[in-house]
C-alpha cells in the first residue's frame, strides 16, 4: 500500500494515487444473493470496567461469488468485561460492535498492522482531545496506541473508523468502520426491541474490478460512488426475520453517498432516533435523508405482514446534490419467514431533551459563520470551510471557544462556482439543529430533501444542500484541545474540506 506521506500536495492526484493500488478499473459484479440472518446476541452487562484490544489488519473477506477481497479490518478481542460487550459482524469486513454503558470506563489498545500510519476517531463521542483521532495522533504501522476515558454519552449508536490526514477515504473504503454502541437506564426503561431485533445496518457503496478487489475511484469533486451496495459488508443484504417491530440502527458509512430512504410498502418511516440517541418523541417521515456519518433509528413495525413478504429499504431519487447523488437504488430487502404476534406499543415518549435558546448562546447576536467554498490550489479545486484548507495545527480566530459554552454556529452553502451538498459534522459534542434556511435558487432541489431532515433531538453531523443555511446551538464540551469539524464526504474531508477548532478552559 502506497503511503501518503503528510508534505504530499492535497490533491486529487494525490488521492487517486492511492485508487490505482486498490485497484483499476470500475467493472460491475453479476451478483448473488446472499441469505443470512445476522443475530447479535443481547449484551449481559456487568459495571465496571471495559478493555479492548483492536487490530487494524489487511485480510481477505469472501464478499462476491468467486476470489475474496483484500480488505483491511478492525479485529479484536475483549480484555477485561462482559462478553456481550464486544460482538463480531458476521460475514464482514466491519469490525466488532463495541456495547457499552454510559459512565463506564473503557480502554482500547489499538494495534496499527497497516503499514501505514493510521488513528482511531470515536464519532459522536465526548471524549479528551487526545483520544479523539486527531490526525496529528496517527501512530505508526508496528507500534500500539491505548485510549482511556469514561463514556459520558447519553445511550444511541455511534462509530468508529480511521482519521489519519489525507488517507481517511482509503483506510475507510478498504474497511476500517465499526459500530460503537452505548446503552443506558433511560432506554433501557422503554423496552424498546432488542436481541434479533434490535438490528444495526451500516449502509456503504463498493466498486469491485473483474477479480473482486475493491477499486477507489472517485469522480472529481463529488466524491466516491460505488457500483454496489453493501450493507454491514454484505452485498444484496436480506435480512429473514418474523413479522414484529424491529429497531433499525441505521449508519450511512458510505464515504460520499447521501440516501433517501423509504420503504417499498409503505412501511412508514418512524423516527425514533439519531445522532446522538433517542429523539424526545417518534416522528414519522416520508422518507428519510441520511449523508455520510449521519445515524438515525427506525422503529420498523412489520406485525401482520405474511409469511413470504418482501419489503425492500430503498433510497428514493432526488435532485441538486451533485453529480451522482439521487440515483434510486435498493439497499437492502427484509424477507418475512415466520410469522408471530406481537404486542407492543410504540412509546408516545422517548427521552427528556431539553431545547437549547439561541438567547442563551454567548454569541446570540454574532453567530460563528463557517462558509462553504470552492478554491484551486495548485491547479486543483478543493472545497473549503471557512476559508481554508486543513492545516495540522491551525486554529482561526474564529474557531476558539471556551468550554462549556453554549454557541450558535452557522454553516452557509451559498458561494463558489459549484454547489453541491455537504455532510458536516462536529467532533466532541453532540448539538441541537436551531434552524435551515434556502435561497430561492436553491428552493426546488431542496424541496426534494427537506421533508426527510431529522432536525430533532442530538446530532453530530448534518446534511446542508446547495443555497442553504444551516445553524446550529452548540454547548462545547468540557475537555480543552483541538478537535476537528468537517465534511463527512471523506473525499472532501480528505482534500482538505476540514478545519481545526480549539477550546480553551
Ligand atoms: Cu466520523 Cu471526524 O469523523
Ligand atoms: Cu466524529
Ligand atoms: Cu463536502
């Protein structure tokens, strides 16, 4: 594996120096589904401490009919805690969901056996700035580096994937993610669907060349979009279950793909959480908008459908992304082999949230503004926020705060030659969306979206389209340091559409 060394030009050029060793040419793979029921067992819990060893490894992983494919892949194995604490996927290169309780400490020891210097980002987590991934904490390939904090969030599904600079997109695309989830009193109170029915679904887009390796080719500025569909690592996913309510944590680990998800029925699309855990009460969506790095939870109620129904998760066409953003596609098709009967109700109340005031934000009347823009550095166009490119240790005036204050933040999407849409996401802190606004330019291609934003409850990350205004409430954390805000388009992300922010004591 070529590696990117960090003085390398940020360029396009750059990234798809590392496409040519994943592999050539875009070549669309004849198929074959695959039956299988992922069943995570449920988690018996002990309080406690939780350590985990993780190796991030090259390995093969039989993925399509025929050669298996070279992949690289979080392995581990549990060091001290409940045995329910650390899950492999099965048939996959994704690595072990990691559960754990809010207020436990956990250790993870990560082994880098990449041959290239890699960090590990715990997405969505309230962590210490040094255990947060940030790129200037890559360690190198042969040596081990452990992280240890108390887990503060609130219960919900997170993430975890590589965040080196300039090589997230290759360390992701080649397999690198995992689910990270923490359980608490308050949902555990719901009772909400659990065991083989409480189903995490990461949902990433592959391109495989004629002898089954992954090739990363990303078209220009818009980043990566495979030919197909995975979901947990799995291409033309069935999932056979009975006719009950499920829980669907859904994850976009695509590096660039938005989707607009539906269900072929008419299941409706119920809300019940996201980013940053359960929403305050369900909301019930037409269809749901989810971008890279976005999580949200579905209470997927298939009581009364027969034995045999299909009902397929697909993602709905819409408009004004960005080339090849839209595109209907199925993601994945839950096939109905037993049926049973089911008496649960859906709770009219999740959780207690709070709304933030934009009258007690230290800023109400000078809201932080992070523009998107489009620049050429040498010869290059590379999408920027506001006004810059990543720069290891950079810090702008404006991207100081003190901990623990309450901030409005605006992103606009409105300048540069080219618009297209955006994931942006914040590390460290899970915030509330106070409110979007479009221009009238923008308003038709939006209009294609906006019924399927989840602008409720906690989010680390959102989508913003082109002529959008997005802004945001957001109480800092209480750890000081340097944390990262950026694009979740890990192509932007990695061409430099990422910034540095500070937060001082
Ligand atoms: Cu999921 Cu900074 O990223
Ligand atoms: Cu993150
Ligand atoms: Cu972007």
């Amino acid at each position: 594996m070529t590696l990117i060394c960090s003085t390398a030009s940020r360029s396009l050029a750059a990234l798809l120096a590392v496409g040519v060793v994943l592999g050539l040419s875009a070549h669309a793979r004849a198929q074959h589904p695959q039956h299988i029921r992922p069943v995570p067992p449920v988690p018996a819990w002990t309080p406690g401490e939780l350590e985990i060893s993780l190796s991030a490894i090259p390995r093969t992983q039989s993925i399509l009919a025929g050669a298996s494919t070279n992949v690289w892949s979080y392995t581990g194995f549990l060091v001290n805690g409940a045995p329910g604490s650390l899950v492999p996927v099965a048939n996959s290169f994704l690595g072990p969901t990691i559960h754990v309780l809010r207020g436990q400490h956990v250790t993870i020891n990560l082994s880098n056996q990449l041959g290239e210097p890699t960090v590990t980002h715990l997405h969505g987590l309230d962590v210490p700035a040094s255990v947060d991934g940030h790129p200037s904490m890559a360690f190198p390939s042969g040596t081990t580096s452990t992280v240890s904090f108390p887990v503060l969030n609130r219960a919900g599904t997170y993430w975890y994937h590589p965040h080196p600079d300039m090589t997230t997109v290759e360390q992701v695309q080649m397999g690198l993610a995992g689910f990270f989830l923490v359980h608490d009193a308050e949902e555990a109170r719901l009772n909400l669907p659990s065991g083989a029915f409480d189903v995490p679904v990461c949902i990433q887009d592959r391109t495989f060349d004629a002898s089954n390796q992954f090739v990363f080719n990303p078209n220009m500025l818009n980043g990566f979009f495979g030919s197909t569909m995975l979901v947990n690592g799995v291409p033309n996913y069935v999932h056979q279950t009975s006719s009950r309510v499920h829980r669907l944590r859904l994850l976009n680990g695509s590096s660039s793909r938005i989707y607009k998800l539906a269900f072929s029925d008419g299941t409706p699309m119920v809300v019940i959480g996201n980013d940053g855990g359960l929403l305050a009460a369900p909301e019930t969506k037409p269809y749901l908008m989810l971008s890279p790095g976005e999580r949200a939870e579905i209470w997927a109620d298939f009581r009364g459908r027969p034995v045999g129904t299909q009902i397929v998760l697909r993602s709905l066409p819409f408009s004004g992304a960005g080339t090849s953003q839209g595109v209907a596609l199925d993601v994945l098709r839950f096939e109905i082999i037993q049926g049973v009967t089911e008496n649960r109700t859906l709770p009219a109340t999740l959780s207690a949230i709070t709304p933030y005031r934009l009258q007690d934000a230290v800023n109400a009347s000078t809201p932080k503004t992070y523009a998107i823009n489009l620049i050429t550095s040498g010869g290059m166009p590379s999408f920027t926020l506001n006004g810059g490119l990543f720069s290891m240790f950079d810090v702008a005036a404006n991207e100081i705060a003190r901990c623990g204050t309450l901030e409005v933040i605006r992103v606009t999407n409105t300048a540069g030659a080219m618009q297209i849409a955006h994931p942006i996401h914040f590390h460290g802190r899970q915030f509330q969306i106070l409110d979007r606004t479009v221009t009238a330019a923008g308003l038709a291609n939006w209009n294609t979206v906006k019924d399927g934003y989840n602008n409720s409850g906690w989010k680390d990350t959102f989508m913003i389209m082109p002529g959008e205004t997005v802004r945001i409430l957001l109480r800092h954390g209480s750890y000081p340091g340097l944390f990262l805000y950026h694009c979740h388009n890990l192509v932007h992300e990695d061409l430099g559409m990422m910034r540095n922010f500070r937060l001082d004591p």
